[in-house]
C-alpha cells in the first residue's frame, strides 16, 4: 500500500517571516485596521534582518494582509480568501537574488576582460547611451540595464553563464521583486545605477579582471540598497 506523503517543500525566508506575521493576524494578535510594530521592533521581536523583514512585509502587501503606507506604517487589511499557490509563487527573496548576481556576475565581468574587444566596447558604451537618454526622458532604463549585463555575459565567452545572468536578472518580474521596483526604482537610483555602469565599463576598458570584479560586485550591492536597505 502507497503511503500518501505530501511533497517536501523549501521555504524562503521571506516566506516563512510571512507565514508568521499572517498566523497573527489570524489569531487576532492584530486585528483589521491596525498597524504593525515599527519595522525595527517587529525585526528585533521576530529575530530577523530588517531587508528579509520588508520582504515579507512586500509578499503581505501582494497577498492583501497588509497595507504599507509611506511615510505612516503598516496596517492590517480585512482578510480575503487566498490560495495557497498565490502565496506560493512570488518569487526569488530579491535580497538572496541580488546576492547570487553579485557573486556571479563578478566572476562574468572579470572573464569578459579577456575576451574585450573594440566591437565590444561599443556596444556597452552604446547601451549606456541609451539608457542615459531613458534617464533624461523621464523612462526607467530597464530593458538597457538588462542588455548590459548580458552583454557583459556574452562577452565571457560562457552560453551557460549567459543562461544564468538572463534568469537571474529576468526575475526582477516576479511579483515580489516587481513590487519592489514599484516602490523604491526612482530617478536618483537610476542615476546611481548608471554612474556604476560607467564605472564597469571603464575597468573593461582596461581589461583589469579585479577592477571589473569590484566594480560589479559594488553596483549589484548598492542596486540591493537601494532595494531594500542595509
């Protein structure tokens, strides 16, 4: 006789300060309309970093447990019915996904230095044009920033590395990550983004492998920051 297990599932972090913070509001620890220990007491009480605490805050927001209101808190909703499978499938913790790129994609920019070429060059420095023009426009240069680090990826030589910076970067849509930039992408970030652009494209210039290492690894850390804070 087959014995009915359930599959094994791996909770993110995120997931599991969520479930947490849900379980008391359903328990009635907080009741609809009002509003969550500040961020720093609720980090310190759950015994969790402040960026995976806004995470989960994030995934609340998505699912309807709570409103987040700028500059004033965070407020328990009315509860709504919800499928498991919604609460399942918001995607990557953005902090462990910026992480993972960092430690990559570091690794890519210092391969691609042995493989620049001039026709290289060009088309990065094309790229940042174009994204600097997005940034005058009032647009936010997402596609350019994405074309970047591929073509970064492509000059490494490596058709998997470059499978894995597109998945990486492409799970910026998901609905966690998607909320983030709703919230905190603004005109300064891109600005910063860009600045560091210029930085990685001069350290490829040079083809020094640890300058474009360093430089990656900063731009993809501060980009976290700017995401979810320190």
């Amino acid at each position: 006789m087959s014995v009915p297990f359930k599959p094994i599932e791996t909770r993110r972090l995120y997931q599991q300060i969520a479930d947490q913070i849900r379980g008391l509001i359903q328990g009635g620890q907080f009741v609809p309309g009002a509003r969550l220990p500040a961020e720093r007491d609720l980090a310190h009480q759950l015994g969790v970093s402040r960026p995976s605490l806004r995470e989960a805050l994030i995934a609340l927001e998505i699912d309807g447990s709570v409103e987040i209101r700028s500059g004033s808190g965070v407020y328990v909703c009315t509860p709504v019915e919800r499928s498991a499978h919604m609460i399942r499938s918001m995607g990557e913790s953005p902090s462990e996904l910026m992480q993972a790129r960092a430690a990559i994609e570091g690794t890519v920019a210092a391969l691609a230095c042995a493989r620049m070429t001039p026709e290289g060059l060009a088309s990065l420095y094309s790229t940042i044009q174009a994204m600097r023009v997005d940034i005058a426009d009032g647009r936010d240069p997402l596609e350019q920033d994405r074309q970047f680090h591929l073509a970064i990826a492509g000059l490494s030589g490596n058709s998997v590395l470059v499978r894995i910076v597109r998945d990486l970067f492409d799970e910026r849509h998901s609905p966690i990550s998607a909320q983030l930039s709703v919230r905190f992408d603004s005109r300064e970030g891109w600005r910063a983004a860009l600045s560091e652009h210029e930085s990685i494209y001069a350290a490829l210039e040079v083809a020094d492998p640890l300058l474009a290492q360093a430089a990656m690894r900063m731009h993809l850390d501060a980009s976290k920051k700017r995401w979810l804070g320190d």
